[in-house]
C-alpha cells in the first residue's frame, strides 16, 4: 500500500493506534476491493468486521454512507448521477441552478457560466503541507431551468432506486444595494417547480435543498459589506420556506469562507441559527484568491491544506462557544473542504460533520488510488475507507477505542466520536 503521497493530509498524531489485527483486517480488505466492487451491503458488512457503523443522515434523509459530492460539474448529467449510485455513493449534490422567476428573469445571472477548462493541480498550504485544489472558470447550470428540472427528475429516479439521496442547489436573489427589495418572486417560482419534481418522485416528505453561496461570490463587490452578508444569511432560509410552506422543504446553506477574518465567519454562523435555523449548515466552500487569474478571469476559488484548516479552526471555535453557552447549537453539520482523506474526515465528525461533501477528491491523477476498479467514485470510497494509516475506518477504530474501549459488539458512530470527543476535550 502506498502511504507516503504528497496528496496525504498527515496528522499531528501521524499514525492511528489500532490493533494488528484491525491493521489486518484493513490490509485485506483493501487489496481484495481495490479491484473487485464494494459489497452491495458494505455497511453491514463494515459494521460485523469493525464495529463501526457508517451510515448517517443528510437532509433529515438516512444515507448509507456519510460520503457524498459536492455540487459542481461533476453533478450535472444523468450518467454522473449513475456511475455515483452504482458505486455505493451515500448522496449526491446536483449541480447549482440559478434562480429565475416565471418570466426566465435571473438576478444572478453572473453566475449561469458555462465550463470552459478545468485544472486539477498541486497546491502547498501556508505551513507548507502539500495536497491538490481544482480550478475552474464556470459557475452554475448553464441551461435551461427546463432543463434541471428534468435531470433533478431522473437523478432522483437513479437515486430512488438505490437508497442514494438527491439534493438540489441553487443560488436564489441576494440584494447587493441598501434599500434594495427581495426578489421573492425568484424565490417562489424556483422553489415551487422544483418541490413539484421532487414530488413527483418522491411523495409528501420534505425537498431538501441547498442554497449555495457561492466562493466567487466571495470575491463580488456585493459581498464586501459585512452587515450585507449577514442579512443574507439570516434571511435566505425563511424566504425558501414561505415560498412553497415549511413542511415542503429542508433548508441547508452553503456557506462561503468571506474575505474577512475568522470573527465574522463566526458571526456568520450565529445569523444563521440565531433567526431562523437551516436544517443544515455545510461549512464551508473555497477560498478565494483575488489576483490570481485563470484562462482570462481574474480571481479564483482554490481548495487545499488552507481551506480545511480554516474551517477545522472556525468549527473548533464555534463548539466552544456552544459548550461555554455564548453560541446556540449547530445544526448538523455537512463538511466540505480539502476532504482527501477518510483522516480528514473524521477531524470533521470530531466537531460535529455527519456527513462529508467532496469534489477534488474525484478529480485526482489515477496514479492517487491504491483501487483500479473503472469506476473514479468506487476509487475515492475504497480510498477513503481501507487506507490503515489516513483511512475512515483506521482512524474511528482509533477513537473507538480512545473513547469507550472499543468494547465489542457495540457499533460506534459519528454521534458517538462527536461527543466523545467533546467529553474528553471538556
């Protein structure tokens, strides 16, 4: 097994402390899946042979998994929904659609761009960590809003059939002016046609829907006022609701790491589940580098080492702040950034992630997986999962045992790591 990459995010404590028969049962498990598929049960199976139990929630939905992919361009036709589903995939974000009201008008038309070129490359962090970042030049669903609908329409059929669940995104009217009315109008017709799809397909339960703030709108002159953003933050998930009642959707927000200090990043958070709660925070998108110019555009969202220890830091401070009574509780927690690694990942469920959003991680040079199946998703899964030094199930055996003892027979979760983590740091 190939342990040594540069991609690999290596932690203060270098190495999981796991038993060799656990350090076994991993290396097997990972040269018997790294070219055969994953058990059809893979959380049963995970569950008998480790203890742990992968499953989780997302949206208020169970998944199979806590693994899924961030909105993008690789959420936007049937066949990347399929190959997803086909692969064990807990949920998919379909690609970020632009609001429009019933006349096809979108104030935030800016962002309906079209991919032109993509470029998976090397990043080094700050502290000189080493990992990857992809840039790109397009920004939402550039078709029709006809168009999503009928892809949101089969991906939910993909995703019906397998147990894997479908999330829309979408970027709705942001004011950028004072004085400047909602355009609730957006809000309605958007919001509107897609519950009627998702209804269609799936009943009377709840649409959840991601509404994306974007990392390029972190560069936008419209986000440079801090009491803005905030405004925004607070009131988005309650214009989703009224618009179609609130037993029709769950609200996540997207939030973007803004182009001011860790403070208001806070202060972001607590407008957010100090009015009107999303059902779900994914914390939190790209950076955003304002100089750096990429195929004619200047200013680009970048991932990498940076980008997760931001966001580890702002979680850490922010269930500080829950635990001292100065913050109210957080929704639960979808994690997004520089998430390469099943390590990674837990470093996140420490502070409350129950479920993990990955883009790069798809993107990477074949050279990157230990795994040949043909499919990139089964490749990103097997390596999250069986690595015995940076692997999901290597670093909760760890703490299973660091926790509880890793008493036999008991199943231990992300519920499970997120408060014994918070017991052992209390």
């Amino acid at each position: 097994l190939k342990t040594g990459r540069s991609s690999v995010k290596i932690s203060p404590m270098n190495e999981p402390i796991i038993s060799s028969d656990v350090t076994r049962r991993l290396r097997e498990d990972s040269e018997r899946f790294a070219s055969t598929p994953l058990p059809a049960d893979i959380s049963d199976y995970l569950a008998d042979r480790y203890c742990i139990d992968i499953t989780s929630r997302f949206g208020g939905f169970p998944i199979r998994n806590p693994f899924g992919k961030a909105s993008g361009q690789l959420s936007l036709n049937a066949g990347q929904v399929r190959s997803d589903s086909d692969a064990g995939l807990g949920f998919v974000i379909l690609k970020t659609v632009i609001a429009q009201d019933a006349s096809g008008s979108q104030s935030m038309s800016a962002w309906a761009i079209p991919e032109t070129r993509m470029v998976v490359e090397p990043i080094t962090g700050a502290t000189g960590e080493s990992g990857w970042t992809v840039t790109w030049k397009g920004r939402g669903w550039y078709g029709t809003f006809d168009d999503y609908c009928a892809f949101f329409a089969k991906a939910l059929e993909i995703g019906r059939e397998s147990g894997m669940v479908i999330v829309p995104s979408c970027k709705y009217h942001l004011p950028d002016k004072d004085g400047e009315q909602w355009r609730v109008e957006e809000y309605a017709y958007t919001t509107a046609r897609l519950v009627e799809v998702w209804r269609a397909a799936m009943g009377d339960a709840p649409m959840p829907i991601e509404k994306d703030f974007s990392p390029t709108l972190a560069g936008d002159d419209r986000a440079k006022n801090q009491e803005r953003i905030i405004e925004w933050v607070r009131r988005v998930p309650r214009l989703i609701r009224e618009s179609v009642g609130r037993e029709r959707v769950r609200v996540g927000l997207k939030l973007m790491n803004a182009m001011f200090d860790d403070d208001f990043q806070i202060e972001m958070l607590r407008a957010a589940i100090e009015s009107d709660p999303p059902d779900w925070i994914t914390y939190a998108n790209r950076l955003f580098n304002p100089t750096r110019e990429f195929d004619g555009k200047v200013g680009v969202a970048y991932g990498g080492p940076d980008l997760s220890e931001r966001n580890l830091r702002i979680l850490r401070r922010a269930n500080d702040l829950v635990q001292s009574g100065d913050l109210p509780s957080l929704p639960p927690i979808s994690a997004t950034g520089d998430i390469l690694t099943g390590r990674t990942a837990v470093e996140y469920a420490r502070l409350g992630a129950s479920s993990f959003q990955m883009h790069t991680l798809f993107q990477l040079p074949n050279r990157e997986y230990d795994a040949t199946t043909r499919s990139k998703t089964s490749r990103t899964l097997h390596r999250l999962l069986f690595h015995p030094v940076h692997g999901y199930l290597a670093w909760m055996t760890h703490f299973h045992q660091e926790i509880d003892g890793g008493s036999k027979g008991d199943l231990f979760t992300l519920s499970d790591l997120h408060a014994g983590s918070r017991d052992v740091q209390a």
